[in-house]
C-alpha cells in the first residue's frame, strides 16, 4: 500500500549538475544543482534550477551563459563542496584543487575533471518560487573520449556518474543494467499482458523473432535475478 507523503518534489534520482559560470569579475565558480534535466531534443536544451540567493544566480543572467559539468563518484567530495561554499566567499574550484578551462562556445568555464561538459547559451527562464527555472540551449557538448565505447556511445560505467537522492541526501553511482530502451517494451507489443513469470524466455524469444524479423527487431531472453527479463538488442521500428 503506497503511503502519502505529502506534495514535494521528490523524484529518484537527480542528477549531480555542477553549474560553471563567471562573475562579474571573471572569477570561475561552480554549483551543485540536483534539480534540473534535459527539456529539449531540437534545439537541445537543458534547465537548471537555482534560487536567486545563490551567487551563481547573477552570474548566469551577467554572461548569459552556463555549462553543465558532470563529475564521476571519484570526484564526490568536490561535487559536494561545490554545493556548501559559494563563490561569494571563495574560488571553490582552486579550494578543491580543480580546474577550469574557458568555454569554446559560451562565456563559461569548464571543468578539466569532468567527464562530460554541456556549453550552454541563456536561452530562457521561469521564476517557479523559491527557484528560478534556467533553460540553456546546448551550443557544444565535450566528453573524454574514454567514456565512449568503440561505436563511439557514451558507456554508462566508464563515465560512472554521480547521483542523488533528494530526502535521503545521499550520493549513489549506477547499477547494473536492466534493459534495453525502445526495445524490451515491445515483449507487450508482441505477446499481450500475459504474466511474464509464465511465459519461458525460449517462448518469449521465438515469439519476438518470428514477429521481430518482420519488425526488424532482434531480442534475446536476459535471466535477471528474480523474474524473466527481456534483454533488448537493436531498435524496433513499430
Ligand atoms: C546535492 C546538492 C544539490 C543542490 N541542488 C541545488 C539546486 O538544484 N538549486 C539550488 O539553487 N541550489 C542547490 N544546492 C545548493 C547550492 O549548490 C549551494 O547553495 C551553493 O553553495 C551555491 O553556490 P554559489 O553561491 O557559489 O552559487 C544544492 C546543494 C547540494 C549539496
């Protein structure tokens, strides 16, 4: 039985943004944001959301421009002090022994030791309450090369990202992997509500090819712990 408790924004997990600006004085600074996501896909877009408080606030709407800096689970304690100290008392970054570069694309500094940077251009904002939602278009975005695999996609456990979890308060890295998207979905598609745990994966998996050769999918049964999972290889066209 689900139990009430009560309206607040509590979705898991957030990411662990560290948002890169300048202030007036061109000195670099970054904060921890933990509420923010992609928004857009054309133009790409992702928001941010900081209270006017902050010193990151004046900053963003100084230079118009932000980026986002994802740091790897090695990296919590810096992730973490750049949501205590603010750039109003001190250069956060020179305090944690980090280091930035200027942005290609925007008038923002990036972090040398994240994995991954998003240069973003002040796009637009919504004042919500105690936060002012930024929407920064994405102008570039910049990964370590060893975070990809040999396709060239960005491989989830070698950029090894950083998590929170709003209530608890607590950092958390990846699991394990659980499924394919846009593709194990479709074992509905193909068989019906019908009760996973009755159906064998050898069922399931020339169920799904017989129709999948016609769809142009291809899935394989996965054996998960406690039930029978479909493991997703390829995109289905539906
Ligand atoms: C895990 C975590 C998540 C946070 N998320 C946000 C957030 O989404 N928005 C916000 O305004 N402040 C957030 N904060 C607080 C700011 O990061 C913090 O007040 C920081 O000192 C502000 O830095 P600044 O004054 O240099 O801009 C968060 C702090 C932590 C530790």
């Amino acid at each position: 039985m689900k139990q009430s408790l009560g309206a607040k924004p509590l979705a898991f997990p957030t990411p662990v943004y560290l948002v890169g600006s300048y202030d007036a004085q061109g000195q670099p600074n970054m904060m921890n944001a933990a509420w923010g996501g992609i928004c857009c896909s054309e133009p790409p877009c992702v928001m941010v959301s900081v209270q006017n408080k902050r010193y990151t606030y004046a900053s963003i709407l100084e230079h118009q421009a932000f980026t986002i800096n994802l740091l790897g689970c090695d990296h919590v304690m810096a992730a973490d002090y750049y949501g205590i100290a603010s750039g109003r008392d001190l250069n956060k970054i020179e305090a944690c022994g980090q280091h930035v570069s200027k942005g290609e694309f925007v008038h923002a500094p990036c972090l040398d030791e994240a994995y991954l940077v998003l240069e973003c251009r002040f796009k637009t904002s919504i004042e919500l309450g105690t936060h002012t939602m930024f929407v920064g278009e994405v102008m570039d975005v910049k990964i370590e090369a060893e975070c990809l695999d040999e396709k060239g996609i960005p491989d989830v456990k070698k950029m090894d990202p950083l998590l929170f979890i709003p209530g608890a308060r607590e950092y958390y890295g990846v699991g394990e992997f659980i499924g394919k998207a846009f593709a194990v979905g479709t074992f509905y598609h193909f068989c019906g509500p019908a009760d996973q745990k009755k159906i064998s994966p050898l069922l399931c998996w020339s169920t799904v090819l017989v129709y999948g050769s016609r769809q142009r999918c291809v899935l394989r049964p996965y054996r998960c712990k406690h039930e029978d999972f479909l493991h997703g290889e390829g995109v289905v066209a539906l």
